[in-house]
C-alpha cells in the first residue's frame, strides 16, 4: 500500500525533488524513510471522469446496502444489528472500512490516520453513551481512566517555550485576559440558548434570528462585531475552527465557530484518546459487523430498478429495497441517478503524516503532551500516540502530525497538496517540527504521509441552513443519507447520530420500526 | 652528584609510602573498618617490598637502565592506583582484589628500588657511609610524605589527584637520573621515548582528574560520591559522609544509611505483622532490598516477589559489598524473586495473588511517575491482593507536602479500598507518611519481630496519631486524566524550595 521511498544520495544526484531535498539530505546525515498511503484519488477520480468500469459478475438480492463504511456507514449497521436486523451489507471502497476513523500499526504503535479522539460525551448525547456503555467505556456513569487522555493532555508552545493547555496564557496583555474573559462569557449565553447542541439536530428546534444570523457572516467577521480582536484570542479561535473544520475562522461559518465553543458540556475531563485514536472503536464496530462488510467494493453506480435500488460494484450487482448513502456527500452527484442537485458544502483538504521516531528530542523542563501545538505554526502540530501507555514512556514513539491545509481556498489548497511530492513534504513537516525541537531529524526513521483531498465538510457561511443540507438531512424514501457531512460538522458523534437516523429510518421502512 | 642521588632516594621513599596511605585511606573510606584495611594493607604492602628486595639478586647488568624502568612503571601504577580504585568500585564487584593485587604490585616494585639505588651507588661510597645515607634519606622521606599526606595531599588535592602528584614525582626521578648517568646509558632514545610518554600521560590525568572531581556530581552532592552508575532509567549515587552512606536516584534522597530502618521498618511492620497468615509478598519499587530485609523477619513468608524496574539497580544491591552489607543481602536469600519490570504494565500482563504488597516507589515529582499514584493503578493492584490482604503505600511526607499525602489518601479511598494513614520520623527526610489499605478492617498488630531498633508496641499505636499540623486536607483525588498529585507535589515542595 505504502509507495515506499528513502532518501538517499543517490536520489538528489538523480535529480528527483526540488532543491528543498537538498536540506532534507544535507542536514538529516541520516535517512528518513516513508510514502504515501491509502492513494485512492486515482479510484475516486476513475468515477468523476466517467470512466468505463466492468458489468457485475453476478447480482444478490439483499433488503439493505449501506455505501461507505466510515463511522456514518457503521453506526448504520450497528443499530441495524443492534434491531435484530441482519439482512444488509455494508460496501467500502477501501480494503478495510473505518473511514476517517482508520488507524495503521507499526512495530513502534498503533496510530491514527485521521480522527483521534472523542470528547467525552455529555449527558445529554445519549447514543454516542450508549456505544460507549456497549465498548466499556461507561460504566455505572463512571468513564474509565484507562481511556480518558492522561495528564499531561495538551501543551503550547508559545514566545519561546511550552505552557500547559492550548489556550494561551504567556504574554497577554490585560486587555487581551479580558477579551478571553468575555469571549467565554458569550459562550455561555450561547450555550444556554440550547441552540448549539450535539447532535447538532437536537438544536435546530432552538434556533432564533440571532443564531440564525451567525450562519450568514464568517466566525471571524463574529469576533471583529463582538470587539474581540486580541491577536491571541483570534489565533485561539483560528486554530480552533482549523483543527475541527480544516479552515481559518475567516472561512468557517460563525454558527460553525460558536458550535464548536457553546456546544460541549463533559461531565469528565478528557478527551477520550486511544494509541490508534477512533480506529479503536472503528476496529471494535467493525470486528462486530464483519459478516456485513464488503471491502475494496468500489460502488460506480446507483439507480433506481421499480421501487428497488440497484448498486453496482465491479464485483457484484446488490438488488435491494432500501440504500443507506454513508460515503461523503460530494460524490452522490457522480454516483446516484436521477442526480441530486450538487452538495454545497466545500471539503477540506489535509495531510495526515505519521512520524516513526527512534528516541525523543530533548526537552528542557517540560513533559511532551499528547497533543502538542505551536503557536503561529500553520500546522496542527502532533499527537503522541503512545502516550495512553501506562508503563514509563517507551525509547520510541509515533507521532501522528496534524496539518488541515487553510491558508487559501479548498481547491487552490488541494492542488498544492497533491503537488507536493513525499520528499518536499516530509522536508516541510521536518522544517515545521524543528521550530520546536531542534534536533527532530535525528529523531526520526520514517514518515509516512496520508493525503486527503476532501478530508472533511468546512462549514463555510451559509451552510448550516442551505436548503439542499437540509434536505437530504431528512430521511425520505429508500435511499437515505448517513454521513457527518449532513450536520456540516466533521464529528464522530454527528456521523453516528447521521447513521443511527438512516437506519432507523430504513427499519421502518422494512416494518421493523 | 651525591646529593642529587640521596634526595632521589628521598623522593622514592616519599611516594612509596604515598601509595600506601592512599590505598590504606581508600579503602577504609570506601569499605569502612580502617584498623582492619590499614592493618592489612600496610602488611602486604610490606611484604611485597620484602619479595622486591628478594628479586633484586635477579638483576645483574644495566642497573641504571633498570631502575629508570622501574621509576617509570612505580609512576604509572601508582599514580593511576587511586583513579582505577575508585572506578573498579563503581562499575564492579572486584574491588578488594583488585585493591590487594594493586598493594602487592606497587610493593614488588617499590622494594626493587632501594637495592638497586645501593648497588648503583656501591662504587662511589663506602659502604659504612652508604647504608647510612641512603636508609637516612629514606626515612626522612618516610617522614616528609607521612605529614604532608594528610596536611596537604588529602585536602588539597583529593585521593585521585594526589596519587597522580606523586606518580609525576616518580616518572620526574627517572628523567632526572637518566640526566645524571646520561654518559652510561645506551639506549637512550627509548628511554626518553618512554620517560616523557609517561609524563606526559600523568600530566594529562592530573589535568583531567581535576576535571573529574569536578564534575557534575561532585558539586551536586555535599558529600563525596563514592558511587555513581548511569542506567537507561535513571543515575545511581551513593555518598558518603563519615559512617552516613546516602543513595540518590535522579539526585533524589531515598535512604541515608544511618537511619534509614526507621523508614523500613515503619514501611513494613505496622502491615506485616498484622497479618498472621501471610505466604506471599510483593515488593513494587524498593530495589535496594531493605524492605525485603525488614520482609525476611518473617519466617512464615514464603515468597517475596520484588518487582523493580532497573536491571543495575537490583544487581548492585545484590552484588555489592558495601549495598549487601545495609541490605543484609537480602535479595540474594532464596524466598526472594527479583523481577525487572515496569510495576503498572506488570501487574496488568501478570495474574499472581499476594497476601501483602509494599509501594514504594519514588516521589509523584513528574507525570510519569505520577501514574502509579492513580486510582486506575490501585484498582488494578487491588486485584491482586487477596481479600485479606493488605497494602503500604509510601506517601511522601505529610508535613512538607501535607496536601499530597492526603491526595494519596484519598486516591486510595476512590480506588475502594480502606485506609489507615500513619506517619514516622525520620532525620534524613524529616516527618514521613505511609499509607496502609485493605479491604476488610485492620487490627494493630499484637507483636512485633524481634531486633527491631525503632518499632516497639509503645511506639506502634502511635505513629497512626496524626498532629494537627499533618492532619488530614482536602484534596482531589489523582487520576489518569487529572493528576492533581503532581501539581500538589509541585507547589508544596517548591513552596519549601524557594
């Protein structure tokens, strides 16, 4: 799967990559091996390009396919299940499903490939408890420590060493303490407003013109109105909205920016974190629906055959009386016929690079976090994923590397992306990194690198109450949406509320509701 | 030319002696017991210049070549004698011998010096007039050496240094007799060769050896470190200061030899011996073996399963004459089971059942270690201990850090067990906290092993007393994802730092 590629002498003399190798070999004295991982644009651009693809061998007839074996796609079929329901398959492009919740394994650790967490779900988010009470994660009310993210979780590096916590505390003015102050404050009345809930579903019942409004200006364009304009509190709510949306405030809907801030209410201290980050419950959902999933079944096309659906794979034509869509929303309109008018929310692109190190770098007078931010980095910095060990912090380590390409627009940004070449972007990963730690190249063996193009819905301004979201939000017919791009919001809990939903929906249908 | 010769035999006689009361001074500083280690190494040394003497006859032809030979290699291995004893100390268990076999051969080396000076000077003196001279000089050296050793040597120049000094004396006495019979000597570019290798090398050490004495170490230390050892885990030092041997972790105190049974016999009894039908034990931490000493009092024990993380540290404290000596070998007794391995990854991997269990690791002063203080590590412990079965826990001290001593309290009680806190003096860290936990309710034991030096049934009821100024606090208890002990354990002891 891994494109497999060391740097060597040879390779510069060769002439490969741009003259950025020349300080990758140069200063490294050392070589740092690594590729690309999971490269399926080639696949998914197959279907975009309208390429012709091989008839079905053979057709089955099965009540129920689920398209897309993300966490929107699993929760699906586990509620399916969960109803006595085990009549449907699940079709995942990939060799193995999980989505964005996908992780790999090395002799070092387990890692993440995207997602890497979960917040510890309130009271209120009783289907995400509910999973978590069936994994044992939640028992009799109590979370366990085992799983929740031990101390320290996060450090910031900022005007020249590391604090505890992200939010910044070194070199504030008075002023800019207030700000934070009455930014918080906002939140809260916010929050008390009920509008901005998880799911994001249980909140729209509490919308009022106000909140409505925040969707039509940017979460930037918010903070200026608000007279919130210290340089730290607008880098706080930038890296914010660029971790859990893959854009800069001044691109993220400001209901999107409140949400992420006025939604949440923990009633432990966490996050929730595992070595392979949500792979951990994708790898139980799945070891639990394995029956069901079909891997590598790339799914061309949809259509409507009578009152039944067919969908078609090059292996297998699936005859079935109810499809529950769960791949991102974007390729409905290349995949479904009649086509659905086209998605209108933009994908962020990002690159996921996981950091194979063979020691530590030194620290002066601080504990590496598990989460690990730089202060004016355009990166999201690292996670530590073998920080949930519980013995002494092991020789070696993997650090899963976070960057949500948004310095410019999607699309300007996922060319750049698919531009860059392993080397030129390992050398920028390294160059990022070295901010912090002087001597991470000696640190560091292998860097493999997962490019993703469209990453995940940035809820841009307008999108939160577009016409057509709403729309396939809402369960109708037999073909069904289940994905997190339907709440615009790329969370764990919004696909699984997404799937739970399509597949209540579809248990109705086939009288089982 | 006469006189330069008799003060040659002045300088000689001044590093023999030199050598000798550093090997003397060293290892009675080292092992203790200096009436024994002088008594003995000034016997061997003596005698081994009597087998000196003895091989002279053997040496017929070249004397003068000879004798500069000898100098040199008196230089060398003396002045490097004191730098080898101390590095064969810290790094093995070879010392004494190496220590006697260096005695005898500075000795055999020393004795050939002499009589071969004399029959050297034979045809230039009378004999009368010779025996006299020479044996004049040597003990005025004798003499000179015996006082500026202990006046100058030692405070001045260390025991390292010092031997290095005089080794440069010896190898300058070859040079300068090589000047003198410079007409009779053949060969004299080897020698020189030789002659300034040897000074140059001596030099270099004593350049060097400032530098080593003065190293981190030493001036972390108030007193002299005798012992240091850098692991994958962590830096071993052992001080010494009189008869007050201290063992440091990571420059941490964890015990000071002269009263460190307070500590562990406070550590073990007040759990142990309560618990009458105890066979199986498991010590977590306390690689240097003295809980298992305090362990051993039991004879119905039958096993003792000490889990430590360091390989060199339980090695040492096996294997060391000066550490099996404070720890009455105990981790060599055969009801004893040594395992290197990380406490809270073991205990979740290993199913074993104890009847009592001590904790004693190192203070919570960094997350890492801050995890085996948490309620998630309890929880897994508790299942290891049988229902009867008790645990200690060493708490630091509820005086200086009185909210982290009630943090682990309270940890232990949100862990589900039951806790009696109780506490003991002693010098070295001041007031020090125990926590004692179980599931069932504990009774104070009704006796107590023989020989204990600071535990009686008067004094048992009560170390659980608390004073109001150790009293109990309100504290959060340590989790995984909220160590609040480390941030206690932070603010009480830097409070006290600063």
């Amino acid at each position: 799967m891994a494109r497999d590629r060391a740097l060597t002498r040879r390779a510069f003399t060769a002439g490969l990559a741009a003259p950025a190798l020349i300080g990758l070999s140069c200063k490294a004295g050392r070589r740092i091996a690594g590729g690309f991982v999971f490269e399926s644009q080639e696949r998914g651009h197959r279907i975009r390009d309208h390429a012709r693809f091989a008839a079905p061998k053979r057709t089955e007839r099965v009540p129920v396919a689920i398209v897309g074996g993300g966490i929107g796609g699993l929760s699906a079929a586990w509620w399916l299940e969960k109803r006595g329901c085990h009549d449907f398959v699940l079709l995942e492009l990939e060799d193995r499903a999980g989505g964005n919740a996908r992780w790999g394994e090395n002799e070092v650790s387990a890692y993440p490939w995207a997602a890497h967490y979960l917040p510890v779900p309130g009271k209120r988010e009783t289907l995400a408890r509910e999973l978590c009470t069936e994994l044992g994660l939640l028992k009799d009310g109590v979370w366990d420590e085992r799983w929740l993210c031990h101390s320290p979780q996060e450090r910031l590096f900022i005007n020249g060493r590391w604090q505890e916590g992200i939010e910044p505390q070194s070199g504030l003015t008075r002023d800019d303490v207030e700000q934070f102050r009455r930014f918080e404050a906002r939140m809260g009345e916010l929050r008390a407003s009920g509008a901005f809930r998880i799911p994001s579903e249980d909140g729209y019942a509490h919308q009022n013109a106000a909140t409505r409004a925040l969707d039509g200006i940017s979460f930037a364009e918010w903070m200026r109105r608000e007279g919130l304009y210290s340089p730290y509190l607008r880098w706080y709510a930038d890296y914010a909205t660029r971790d859990d949306y893959g854009a800069s405030a001044e691109r993220v809907s400001a209901w999107a920016g409140v949400h992420y801030f006025a939604s949440r209410e923990p009633d432990d201290k966490g996050p929730l974190c595992w070595p392979e980050g949500n792979g951990w419950i994708a790898r139980r959902l799945i070891a639990r629906l394995a029956p069901h999933i079909r891997g590598g079944a790339m799914v061309y096309h949809i259509r409507p055959n009578g009152r039944r659906w067919q969908v078609f794979t090059e292996e297998v034509l699936y005859d079935t009386e109810a499809v529950v869509f769960a791949a991102p929303m974007f390729l409905a309109s290349w995949l479904i016929e009649p086509q659905p008018p086209a998605w209108p929310i933009p994908y962020a692109p990002w690159l996921v690079a996981n950091l194979t190190l063979d020691h530590w770098p030194a620290e002066d007078d601080s504990e590496p976090a598990w989460d690990n931010v730089v202060y004016g980095s355009p990166t999201l910095g690292y996670v530590v994923a073998t920080h949930q060990n519980l013995g002494r912090r092991p020789e070696r380590t993997v650090w899963t590397f976070y960057w949500a390409l948004a310095e410019g627009a999607p699309a300007a940004m996922r060319s750049v992306l698919l531009g860059g070449d392993w080397a030129w972007w390992s050398e920028r990963i390294l160059n990022d990194l070295e901010r912090v730690h002087a001597d991470i190249r000696a640190c560091v063996r292998r860097i493999d690198i997962h490019r993703l193009g469209h990453a995940m819905p940035s809820p841009a301004p307008g999108s939160m109450f577009h016409p057509e979201r709403v729309r396939r939000a809402r369960p109708e017919g037999t073909l069904v949406y289940a994905h997190s791009d339907l709440s615009a919001l790329p969370l764990f809990e919004e696909a699984q509320y997404r799937g739970v939903t399509a597949a209540q929906h579809v248990l109705r249908l086939l009288g089982r509701g | 030319m006469a006189i330069a010769l008799f003060i040659s035999v002045l300088l000689i006689a001044a590093c023999g002696l030199v050598y000798e009361l550093i090997a003397g001074a060293l290892a009675s500083y080292l092992l203790g017991d200096s009436v024994f280690q002088f008594s003995t190494i000034i016997g061997s040394y003596l005698f081994a210049m009597g087998i000196g003497s003895w091989l002279s006859r053997f040496l017929d032809r070249a004397l003068v070549s000879r004798f500069i030979a000898i100098e040199l290699m008196v230089g060398l291995v003396g002045g490097f004698s004191s730098a080898i004893l101390f590095f064969a100390f810290s790094v093995s268990g070879g010392f004494r011998f190496l220590l006697y076999a260096l005695v005898m051969l500075l000795g055999v080396l020393v004795g050939l010096e002499i009589p071969l000076l004399m029959r050297i000077l034979r045809a230039r003196f009378e004999f009368k007039e010779l025996v006299s001279n020479v044996l004049t000089f040597d003990y005025l050296g004798a003499l000179g050496a015996s006082l500026i050793f202990p006046i100058f040597v030692v405070p001045r120049l260390g025991l390292v240094r010092g031997a290095l000094a005089f080794g440069l004396l010896n190898a300058l006495v070859a040079l300068w007799t090589m000047w003198l019979f410079r007409e009779e000597l053949a060969q004299r570019l080897a020698q020189r060769l030789a002659c300034g290798g040897a000074i140059a090398l001596l030099g270099l050490g004593l350049v060097y050896g400032q530098k080593l004495t003065d190293t981190l170490d030493a001036s972390l230390y108030a007193d002299e470190v005798i012992l240091a050892r850098t692991t994958p885990y962590q830096r071993i030092v052992v001080t010494k200061w009189k008869d007050d041997y201290r063992l440091h972790l990571n420059s941490h105190l964890q015990f000071s030899s002269r009263d460190e049974y307070r500590y562990h016999e406070a550590l073990v009894h007040p759990g142990l011996a309560s618990l009458a039908g105890a066979k199986h034990a498991l010590v977590l931490g306390g690689g240097d073996g003295l809980a298992v000493r305090e362990m051993l009092k039991y004879p119905a024990l039958e096993s003792i399963a000490l889990v430590d993380l360091d390989p060199e540290m339980t090695t040492l404290f096996r294997t060391h004459p000066l550490l099996t000596k404070l720890n009455a070998n105990s981790l060599n007794a055969p009801r004893v089971h040594i395992i290197n391995a990380d406490a809270f990854p073991w205990l979740e991997k290993n199913d074993g059942m104890f009847d009592f269990a001590v904790v004693d690791f190192p203070d919570p002063n960094n997350y890492s270690l801050g995890k085996l203080y948490t309620t998630a590590f309890y929880r897994l412990l508790k299942q290891h201990i049988a229902a009867r079965g008790l645990i200690v826990v060493q708490s630091t001290s509820p005086m200086f850090a009185r909210q982290s001593y009630w943090c682990i309290v309270e940890t232990l009680k949100q862990a589900g067990w039951r806790t009696w806190p109780y506490h003991a003096y002693v010098p070295a860290f001041g007031e020090w906290g125990f926590v004692l936990a179980g599931q069932e309710q504990w009774r104070m034991p009704e006796r107590l092993p023989a020989g204990l030096r600071y535990l009686d049934m008067k004094t048992l009821p009560a170390l659980f007393d608390f004073a109001p100024d150790m009293g109990p606090v309100a504290a959060e208890p340590n989790r995984l994802n909220d160590q609040s002990l480390v941030r206690y354990y932070e603010q009480e002891w830097r409070a006290i730092v600063h």
